[in-house]
C-alpha cells in the first residue's frame, strides 16, 4: 500500500484519482481549495482552504502533513482561461502561469523531505503544451504555461534523479471534464485515470522525464 497526495483533488480527474487509489487500498491524501460533496462522502484524508498559489498556504499544508511520508505526488490541479490574440488578456496569462507552472513546482520542493527515495512525482500536463502538436493555434495563457509545466519537469527529472525520484509528465487525453465543457468527444475520468495510473505504475528511473499520453503514447515536446 502507497501514499499518494493529490491537487486539484475536489472534482474530475483528481477527483477520479482519489477514487481508483482508494479502491486499490492506497492511502489518499486530498488537496483542495474547497472539497466537493462526492470528495467528503469517499472519506479519505482531506486537505482543504490550499491556495497552491500562496506560499503561506503552501508552508501550512506542508505542517499539517507532519512526518507523512508521499510515495507518489500528483500534482494535478490546474486552470484553463481562453485567451486569443484579439483577447489577450494578461492577467490571465499570469494566473494561467502560476496555477499551471509556478505552483507545482513550488510545491513540489516544499515536499521535498517527504519524497523517500522510489517516490514519484506526476506532473499532469497536456498535449496542448505541445510545441510540435500544435496545429490549432490560440489558447495562449494555457499552452504557454503547459510548456513551462513541461519544461520544469524535465529539469525536475534529472535534479531528482540521484535521490531516486522518478518524474512522469501525463496527458489525460481529451476527458468529459468542467474544464473541456465536458465535450461528448472526450473520454471519461474513469477510462482516463486506468491509463494514468498505468503509467505511474510503470514509471520507473530509466523512464523518468518523457512525456505520457495516458493511453501510452510517447508525446513530442
């Protein structure tokens, strides 16, 4: 039986994580700003009132956990604002940035001395952080910081590496989520986190810092 912490952990695919890991018998600790009724009825270990964007509230975090030891971080929570070139708007871009980048990272070595070595971090990207795959333009604030997210992992895999750390960066696929409107072409939360935990399952050193599909494709920077 794991540990696993997750962000974002109230709705969608954090939400679905906190699920599938409970099931398994793994302990789930819920991070959050506000837990959902369906978070609360799982009972699982939450978190709640973190604002990933607030150092404060990160130290706080980090002092409720105590000696808790993380086998795997999920750092999931994430935001999507529209923003085109005739609606460029940059105060979304910067939230978009410290949501979607900043955030995790910061996190991420806060919990540094809760990482054992064999532990995992799991940056939950997009292929909408794609340089390669872009072919549709727009979605400034998000590609942007997606490809920041990715870049930050890269670097987080080889900094990690000689503690044992292993570094995974996943794409859900397109999901029936909030943020996708729930799209009638996604996939469900349920089919999408198999296939996540799949990858976390087989990452190991050698695979760390490649960039995952949840179905099992190698994505292209």
């Amino acid at each position: 039986m794991a540990t696993y912490l997750i962000t974002g952990a109230n709705r969608g695919i954090g939400l679905e994580y906190c699920r599938q890991l409970q099931t398994r018998g793994d302990t789930v600790v819920a991070v959050c700003r506000t837990p959902s009724p369906e978070l609360e009825a799982m009972g699982v270990r939450i978190e709640a009132g973190v604002d990933l964007t607030d150092g404060a509230a990160i130290a706080d975090l980090v002092g409720r956990l105590g000696p808790l030891s993380i086998d795997g971080l999920i750092l999931n929570a994430g935001l999507l604002e529209r923003t085109s070139l005739d609606n460029l708007d940059v105060d979304s871009l910067r939230r978009q940035f410290e949501v979607n980048a900043i955030a995790p990272l910061r996190l991420t070595q806060a919990l540094m001395n809760h990482l054992p070595p064999g532990a995992k971090v799991i940056l939950m990207t997009s292929r909408m952080g794609s340089i390669d795959d872009n072919s549709s333009g727009r979605a400034y604030g998000y590609r942007m910081s997606k490809v920041a997210l990715n870049m930050a992992g890269k670097s987080l895999a080889i900094d990690l590496r000689p503690q044992g750390i292993a570094v995974a960066l996943l794409h859900p696929g397109m999901v029936r989520t909030r943020m996708t409107g729930f799209s009638d072409q996604g996939i469900s939360t349920e089919e999408s986190v198999h296939g996540l935990l799949a990858r976390i399952d087989a990452l190991t050193l050698e695979t760390s810092g490649r960039f995952w599909h949840a179905n099992g494709q190698i994505l292209p920077w």
